[in-house]
C-alpha cells in the first residue's frame, strides 16, 4: 500500500487555489436565468442590484471556466485552508471493507463548517462597492456564525434573521454571532413587513428557512446601504465552494489516489458543488466517476421533488430560480440537520442531476444518527448531524464494495463539526430521535402552488 498508508493528508500553504472553477463553463446544458418575481419575465440586472453587489451578479451569470480568488480574500483562507484530507483508517476496519475511504475535513475554521469558504467571498465583493451592512438568515445557525466572522474581518454591520425554532434552541450560536458583531432577530419578526404578516396570520409559528429569506431580503431591498447574502443554492456560492474539491484532487494526487465515488450531504448544495464539481471536470473528459448528493427522507428535494421554476423563499418577494423543488411553502418536519430543511436546490446541482450526470440518495434520520455516532466513535470527530448524511452514504457504498470485493476508492466530504448540535446527539442517545417523513399531501399541495414560467 506505502504511499497510501496514510492517516492525514497535508497540503503546503501555497497549494490553496488561486482560481476557483466553474463547472458552469463544461456542463452540456447550462441552469436556466433566474426570473423577477415582480414580472415574471427574466431579472433585469439592476432588479437584482437592489440586494446583491455588481460583481456577485456577474459572477452568478459568468461562463468562464476560471475566476480568480481576490487576494484578500485569499490571506484569510490562509487561516485553516488547505483544510486536511483523512484516510479513514477507523471506520475502514470497523467496516471491514476493501474499499479505501477518504474525507475532506471543512469544520477546522472558527465557524465549524465550509460556508466561510463563501461568506469570507461576499463580504469582500460588497465592501468593495461601498455596501454598509449584510443581511442574511440562518436556519441551524452555520450560516449566520460564516458571515458574522467575514463581516467582522471586512468591517461591515450584519443582521441575521434567525428561524425562531433555532434561536430558541440554539443560544450557543446566538452568542456566536453576537461576539463577532452581530444583531440577532427571531424570525418571523416585527422588524420586516413580511414578518408582521406572517406573524399576524400564524401568531405561533416557529418560523422557516423560506420565511427568514423573505425577510432578509426585504430589509436589504428597502435599506440603500444594505445588501443581502445567502449561504447556498445561488452559482455564485457554488463557485466559492470549489476550493474544497480542487484542493482534495491535489490531496489524493499526493498518494496516487482517484476517487471511484465522491459524496456529501445536499442542502442547497453548495458542499456537494465544492467537492464534487472539480471532479465533473475530468468527468465531462471521460473520466469513470460516480457523484452522489445525500439527503434527509424528511426533505427529499433531488430524489422526490419537481424540476421546474419556483420561488426561492415563502413571501415571493426574492428570485424564481429553475430548479429541483418541493413547493416554496414546503416546510419540512424539524429534523436534527437543520441545513438540509430548504425547499429548493442549487439551479446547478438540479440541472447536473436532471441530466443524469449525478446521483441522489436520501436517509431518514435515525440511520443517519447511526453512522454518526461509528464515525464519532473510529476517527475521532463529532460530525455536523447534515455531515452526517454523506458519512451514511459512505457506509453504505464501502459496505457494497465489500459484497462485491472490490477495493472501491470512496471520498467524502465532512462539512462540518457538530459541537454546537450536542442537544440533538442527547436526544438520539436518549432514545428520542424519530424518523420523520415528508407526508405525501403536503408536498402535492405545495407543488400544486408553482409559478407559471414559460
Ligand atoms: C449549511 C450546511 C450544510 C448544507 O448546505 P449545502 O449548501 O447543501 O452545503 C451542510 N453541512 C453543514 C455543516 C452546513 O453547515
């Protein structure tokens, strides 16, 4: 084995990426434009300059196959990146699998997950055009963590409207953000139109992912200084995010290896971009290579959803996007993984899978709490409860390649850590973790309520 015998893999500092890729430039069919809720008809640049900066915008729409990493942008990655690659020796032998198994740690960074890759981009793209203050939403709390830190190191204000479920049972990431500068709103909230209608139609709700967007964007909308970010989905993050994949192929191109599978855990699929979109690349070229995107049963989006044009959040007000969906009113069941509960996904990732150049899979909770806790338990680190999707994929392809014998080379990526997600491991250790389903009524109402487009 030698050269592959190894536990961690460790690239030099000055192996970070200079460029990320766009796979937008090599993909056969490209993601549709995104559409202005207000016409109906394609957004108008200027619709989309009232919440996003100039030089985002033209980044969502560019088909170059290469876009350079601002310097400054690169000195902070410089901080955690090029993050470590593992051989995951542990879990190899408790499987007692012939596969190889590799993943791609993103939780080594101050925020625990791989959205700094993005929120460090856009922060540094609105200062640069004179924007004052962020606005974002934040469901588990990773995304408002990313971008009250890159807005602290850009001197720039951030409000995150966070869905209220998640405030009140996260208040270690409330204060998180708080010590890097941010304001904090339980949301739906008074602060925003949008809010004060939901809250007067559903006093009670504990809020969702669809509805904190309406409301960011709205308070971005309406504020001159103020521009709006989000975590995933756009191909804007999608691009950030490639550092992870293009930094892994350095990393098994070390020890000889190519993957036969990469994985992760789908959202709105910007981890899955960044490690797998890199290696499309050499796919397009003829490379043999399967690429999985792994998903809650209790949000289906790639594997039950409809592709087709929908609203990127409850109030209507923000984008209509192509794409993989389960209806903008969806709201699915409060899962554990509270990254993986959006209703849509990236207009790249769906177009990739529609055309059948990537694969989707879905777990229910439970089992995904399984491999959790093995992998916990072999190589030493807590997961993210979303990581722990594509940890679950793993298992169950280096436990077919062992039926069949074959030395498979399995990479995945590990998005994040779960030290802020202890609460969730106490229930599953309690015994109260559920597998709940999507019901199947729900998600025909909701996908009854579409958008006409075209
Ligand atoms: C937000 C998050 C996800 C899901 O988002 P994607 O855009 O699909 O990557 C996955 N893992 C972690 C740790 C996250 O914080």
């Amino acid at each position: 084995m030698g050269k592959r015998d190894v536990t961690k893999v460790v690239l030099d500092e000055k192996e970070i990426p200079k460029q990320w890729y766009n796979v937008v430039a090599d993909m056969p069919n490209r993601p549709g434009p995104h559409y202005s809720s207000r016409t109906g008809k394609p957004a108008e640049p200027q619709e989309l300059e009232a919440i996003f900066p100039k030089s985002l915008i033209q980044q969502e729409a560019t088909t170059e196959r290469w876009v350079d990493i601002p310097k400054p942008v690169r000195e902070l990655y410089h901080q955690w990146r090029p993050s470590p690659l593992y051989r995951a020796k542990g879990l190899e032998k408790l499987l007692d699998t012939p596969a190889r198994i590799y993943y791609k740690y993103e939780g080594t960074n101050a925020t625990g997950s791989h959205k700094l890759n993005s929120s460090l981009a856009q922060a540094y793209y609105n200062k640069e055009e004179g924007i004052k203050r962020l606005a974002t939403e934040t469901g588990a709390g990773q995304w408002g963590s990313a971008l009250s830190l890159a807005c602290s190191h850009f001197d720039l204000a951030c409000s995150v409207y966070m869905v209220k479920v998640s405030y009140d049972q996260k208040p270690y990431r409330r204060s998180f953000m708080h010590t890097f500068g941010a304001d904090v709103t339980a949301s739906p909230s008074n602060k925003t139109q949008c809010g004060q209608k939901i809250l007067e139609e559903f006093p009670d709700t504990t809020g969702s992912l669809g509805i904190a967007i309406s409301e960011a964007v709205e308070d971005a909308a309406t504020h001159a200084d103020t521009n709006y970010a989000l975590g995933s989905v756009l191909n804007h993050v999608c691009l950030h995010q490639t550092v992870i994949g293009l930094e892994s192929k350095k990393q098994l191109e070390m020890i000889d290896e190519y993957p036969d599978i990469v994985m992760a855990c789908c959202g709105g699929g910007s981890n899955f971009a960044g490690l797998a979109f890199p290696f499309l690349k050499d796919k397009f070229s003829g490379t043999k290579l399967r690429a999985i995107a792994v998903e809650p049963t209790a949000c289906p989006t790639l594997t039950k959803g409809k592709f087709a044009y929908d609203y990127g959040d409850s109030v209507k007000i923000g984008p209509i996007t192509k794409m993989y969906t389960l209806g903008h009113d969806f709201i699915p069941t409060g899962i554990h993984a509270g990254g993986l509960r959006y209703h849509g996904d990236s207009p790249i990732v769906s177009q990739l899978y529609h055309d059948g150049i990537i694969e989707a899979q879905s777990y229910a909770q439970k089992e995904v709490f399984d491999a959790a806790v093995k992998f916990a338990r072999t190589e030493g680190i807590i997961p993210a409860p979303e990581s722990a999707h594509a940890i679950k994929g793993a298992i169950e392809e280096a436990l077919k390649a062992k039926e069949a014998g074959e030395g498979k080379v399995i990479l995945f990526n590990l998005s994040g850590h779960g030290y802020f997600d202890m609460t969730a491991y106490e229930s599953y250790f309690s015994g109260n973790i559920e597998n709940i389903d999507y019901a199947e009524e729900d998600l025909k109402e909701s996908l009854n309520k579409l958008p006409q487009i075209d």
